[in-house]
C-alpha cells in the first residue's frame, strides 16, 4: 500500500509539473477534477473539455445536475476516492465543503493540488468563487466573460412594475428557501415577496402543505415530479395544491436551479422573470 501510495504521488506530482504557461506566464492547469455538481458547471463554462479529467458523479444525475447530459456523458466522473482521483494525476482538484473530508485530508497528504471552495450564499458570493476558479484554471478573461452574462440576466430580471408578487418556492418535502439564501435574492430581484419571509423562516426549511392551503401564495414556484413514490415526490402533486390553482397559479421551477450559483443563475434568473410576467397577465 505505502509503494502504490508512493507511485500516485510520483505520478500525481509529474502531472503537477506539466501545468503549461501561456505566453503572458499565467499557468493554466491541463487535468482537472471537480469533486461538486456546483463546481463541475462552473469549470465547464471556463475551460475545455480536453482539460477536465473528471467531474462528480452527480453530473450525472439529471434531476439534480445543471450539467448538459451530454457533457456529462462524455466526461469521466469519479466517486470522489481519493484512489480513483489519484489514478487521474490531476494538476488542479477543484472540492467543496460538502466533499468527502477524508478524501481531501488524502489528497493534501499527498501534495496533490487542492483548492477548496465554500457553498456561497448570496450572488455576491457566487461571482466571486466564479473569478477565484477563473485565475486557478487560467481563464480569468473568460471568467469575466460569463460574470457578464450573469450581470445581464439579473439586470434583464429586473421588474418595470413596482407590485410584488407573493411567491413560494415548493420543492419536495415543502422544502423552500428563506431569507438569506441566493434563491430569496433573486425572488426579491425579480419582484417577487418570497412568503416564506411571513413566518421568519431563516435560510432553508420545510413548509408544510396545510400552511399552504390556509394561506396559499399568488405564485407556487415547483419543479416537475421525478416519477418517485415517496410522499416528499408525491406532495407535488398533491390534490389540495391543485384545488388552490384557481387562486393560485403553477410556475415550473426546477429544483436543481435551487442547488447552484455560478452559470445556474442565468437559467434561474429567466424561469424566475417568465414565471413573473405570467402572474402580472393573470392578476390585471
């Protein structure tokens, strides 16, 4: 175990080295692996497909993932090991503070390139770990090219009326974002009153259905049902939610978008102003 141990570090350590310098010196690492479904659909966006070595295996899962299903198909995935990733030699290993923590302890161990992200929780936050990746991979000029972009469709957000429309985003399980959340921030951005904000809820939480129906919001922001059989996937479709339609009107809104900043928040960002227009044609 400790000669094998000792091969990847070699290996992992050569690869390290082979990082190429453009001519300005900015170096920009050639094997890259994304240990998290945010990160994977940032990296995407920045650098090409011949420079990830992996992305994590929830890229492919397509309910929850942001990511093309055909990138994600073509692209090697790991299971977050630190065994699978060392076998990748990567230059540049991309984590978060939901990956694996024995998996990074292993990989600092054993001097492989790690930079840690943390789970923003405001668009501020998002842009800046966007600029942050964009100088590890060397593609700040790219980087800025989709902060613009993001810059665009959160100004394109922006409502021309003044009333605000109650909303709630209801996921499975009744599973909403409260104040303090990047969900929240773009609710507000869009000209939407988040209703979670009527019961005080901070950050993330679960509203049941019967607060729903006894106060049932202008807008009801949910995803589609998945196909499962669990009461969470079930609640969706619940038969009291489609009784409230009449005073209540249904807006598709992915849970996924809940997941992720960065490129995500341009797709969020178009749902969230589409979803508003509607609710204004239908409340004149």
């Amino acid at each position: 175990m400790i000669i094998r141990t000792a091969i990847f570090s070699l290996i992992a350590t050569a690869f390290s080295a082979a990082a190429i310098a453009d001519d300005g010196g900015t170096v920009r690492p050639q094997h890259i692996v994304s240990l998290s479904p945010c990160l994977d659909v940032t990296l995407i966006e920045l650098v090409s497909e011949d420079r990830i070595a992996a992305l994590s295996h929830y890229a492919r899962n397509s309910y929850s993932s942001n990511v093309d299903a055909a990138i994600a198909a073509r692209l090697p995935i790991t299971y977050e090991t630190a065994e699978e990733i060392m076998a990748l030699a990567p230059d540049l290993v991309l984590t978060s503070r939901h990956s694996a923590l024995a998996t990074r302890n292993a990989l600092d161990q054993l001097h492989i390139h790690t930079e840690l992200f943390d789970v923003p929780d405001s668009i501020d936050g998002s842009i800046a770990d966007i600029r942050r990746m964009g100088e590890l991979v060397g593609e700040s000029a790219r980087a800025d090219a989709l902060i613009e972009k993001i810059h665009q469709a959160l100004d394109d957000l922006t409502p021309q009326s003044d009333k605000r429309v109650l909303a709630l985003i209801f996921q499975p399980n009744g599973f909403s974002p409260g104040m303090g959340t990047m969900p929240h921030d773009l609710l507000t951005r869009a000209g939407f009153e988040n209703a979670t904000a009527r019961l005080g809820l901070k950050r993330w939480g679960n509203m049941a259905l019967e607060w729903v129906i006894a106060d049932p919001p202008q807008v009801l922001l949910s995803g589609a049902h998945d196909g499962g059989v669990s009461f969470a996937q079930k609640l969706l479709t619940h038969p009291a939610l489609r009784a409230l339609e009449p005073q209540m009107m249904r807006a598709h809104y992915e849970q996924k978008l809940l997941n992720c900043g960065g490129p995500v928040l341009i797709t969020a960002a178009h749902a969230l102003k589409l979803a508003h227009d509607h609710a204004l044609a239908d409340l004149k």
